[in-house]
C-alpha cells in the first residue's frame, strides 16, 4: 500500500513538470523574438590631405622665339639670298639694299673730307710762320681750331656712311627657320617694311589663356602636359599675364616645351592646368557629406548615436572634400549611409572599420 502511494505520487510530479514545460514552450511561442533594429555604421577620423582639381585647355603651338626682320634703310631691293622654309643661323646675310640715302651720304663724307684736308693744309702752311713770328696767337688757334672742327665732322659724316652702308646688307637677327619672305628683287621697301619672318627652330613654346580661378594657383615655373594626337609632352610655364587680353577677357599664359617632337608651330595642343588647389587640408569622403537647404553637414558617431553636425566645405575631387570647419581630428565621421541615419539615431559602430 505504501509503494503504491510512492508511485503514484511519483507519477503526479512527473506529469505536472511535463505540464510546467509544455506550458513554457508555448508561452515562448506566443512571444515574438527580440531582433537588434539599430544600424551598424563605420566611420572614421578626418584626413590630412591635399586635393587637386584640373581642367583641360585648348593652346597654340609657337616659336619660343620669332623675329620680324625689317630694313634700317630705305631703297631697292637688289638681291634676296633666301626662301622660305630656309634654315639660317644669325648675322646671315638676307638681302641687299641700294639706297639713295646712303648716295647723299656719300657725298656728304666725300665734302667733309676735302674741307677737314683744307683745314689740315691751312694749319700747316701757318705753324712755322707762327713759329717765326708772323701770325698772331689768335689767327694760330683760329687754324687749329677749324683744323679739329673739319676733322671731327669729317669723322662723323664717315661714321654715319658707314653704318648706313652695313644697313644696305640685311642680316639675320636670330638663328632659326625662314617662316615668310616677303621681298623680291627690285622691290621699293621702306624701314616699316617685313622682309621675312624667322622662328627659333625647334625652340617651341604654347601660349593659352586662362580664367582668373586658374590664375590665382599659377605661376612662372609650374608644369602644364601638353598632349598632341595621343603624345604627351611636359611644359613648364615662362609668363604668366596679369592683364587680361581684351580681345579673349583671358590671361595669356606660355609654356615652354623640351621635347618637341611631332609637334609644328601653329598646332593646336590640349593642355591639363591646375584649376584650384588645397593643400595639406582637412578632408572627409565625398560621400559622408549631405545637405540640408544647401548647407553641408555629416553625421558624426557620439556615444552609440548619430549626431547631425554642420561644416563648412571648399572644393572636392572624386573621392575627398575639403573641411574648412566644424570637425576636429577627434571627430568620428560616419561614412556608411542608411534610411534609418537620423540625428539622434541610435547605432552600432562596426569597431573593424572605425578610424579608432
């Protein structure tokens, strides 16, 4: 009798803990599963960094050096000793001049010649009579005098022949190509008129204009490439305008070339220029920043949430955006974008890709 009680006390225990389980389980069945709603974001610390933007130019190719060559001397010409697309070297003769001016010079010399020989004669018939005694010292210097007179307008009157007749023989200025000839024999020039042009030689340089935006971040000795159907050169910048050019509102910039080759005066030329410039700058990714009304901020990681934060930005490539203010080095920027990214939004910082 007493076992009996013992099992079927046994038993009631065993079917009441089989209750109380099956009671649990469906009580956990009836309770929804609790799930992490907050986002996971990466984020990281402002960058130092410089950002760089270019822009693309159209130039001209030209002669670093280019001479206009003109007569210092009026009159026929007689004989022209070159042709286009001639390579001369400087102080090569170019042409020769017959002019009636150095006619007149000529004469004026010749006459000065024969007063300055009277002069001289005059003087010497009366030194030894004033030696003697029989001329006065005034009538003495009077001779001397005349005598030095006649002789230095005789010298000038040779100096001025003489330059007007190497004037008569047209040289060239520089060493370089005969770009134009503009003469022929028998021709009338006068002193403002071109006998030819003559370029550098491979000396080549580009001339292109710029914006005032570009203008602030160029200078003499700034490079600048220079492609040319496929080929790229490098240029280095020789002058740079600082007055616009009326006719383009441009400034006129140059750049000389050291390899030249495949390239020809007068091509057009593509360059790449420096637009504007920020360097050693604070920087975020392009993408973390949004705008608000048109004012910049980023979502900064504060304490498990994500904070709305207001900067003030400058100029952007691809990739980095210039911070002028509102973050510090300290700052955590969220970089990872989400619909649930709302100030005050609370989130989980993925530690594996945070700037810590």
């Amino acid at each position: 009798m007493r076992k009996t009680t013992k099992r079927l006390l046994a038993g009631g225990l065993v079917l009441v803990a089989a209750a109380g389980i099956g009671w649990n389980v469906i009580k956990s069945m009836e309770q929804p599963a609790q799930y992490e709603n907050r986002p996971t974001i990466s984020a990281e610390h402002p960058e130092t960094g410089d950002i760089i933007l270019y822009t693309d130019l159209t130039g001209t190719v030209e002669p670093r050096s280019r001479a206009s060559v003109q007569p210092k001397i009026g009159g026929e010409i007689l004989e022209v000793y070159f042709q286009a697309g001639d390579h001369v070297q400087a102080g090569q003769e170019l042409c020769r001049i017959d002019s009636d001016v150095l006619t007149s010079l000529k004469l004026q010399m010749d006459a000065a010649s024969v007063s300055s020989n009277e002069a001289a004669r005059e003087l010497a018939r009366q030194e030894p009579l004033y030696a003697a005694g029989y001329v006065s010292q005034q009538l003495i210097e009077q001779a001397r005098d005349s005598a030095k007179s006649a002789q230095i307008a005789y010298e000038s009157a040779k100096h001025q022949y003489e330059l007007q007749l190497d004037y008569t023989t047209v040289k060239a200025p520089i060493s370089g190509v005969v770009e134009t000839r503009n003469v022929e024999p028998h021709d009338h020039v006068d002193t403002s008129a071109e006998i030819c042009v003559i370029s550098a030689g491979e000396q080549l340089q580009v001339k292109f204009g710029i914006t005032e935006t570009i203008l602030k971040h160029m200078k003499a000795g700034d490079t600048v490439s220079v492609e040319k159907n496929g080929t790229s050169y490098e240029g280095q910048v020789t002058e740079v305008g600082t007055m616009a050019n009326p006719s383009t509102g441009l400034y006129d910039v140059k750049a000389e070339i050291s390899q030249t080759g495949g390239l020809t005066s007068g091509t057009k030329v593509k360059l790449t220029v420096v637009m504007d410039q920020a360097r050693s700058v604070m920087t975020v990714p392009v993408d973390a920043v949004n705008y608000d009304n048109g004012e910049a901020f980023v979502y900064c990681y504060q304490d498990g949430s994500a904070r709305k934060t207001k900067i003030v930005s400058g100029i952007y490539d691809s990739g980095r955006m210039e911070v002028i203010s509102g973050l510090d080095s300290s700052s955590l920027v969220i970089t990872s974008w989400s619909n649930e990214l709302l100030d005050g939004a609370q989130v989980i910082l993925d530690t594996r890709e945070a700037g810590e």
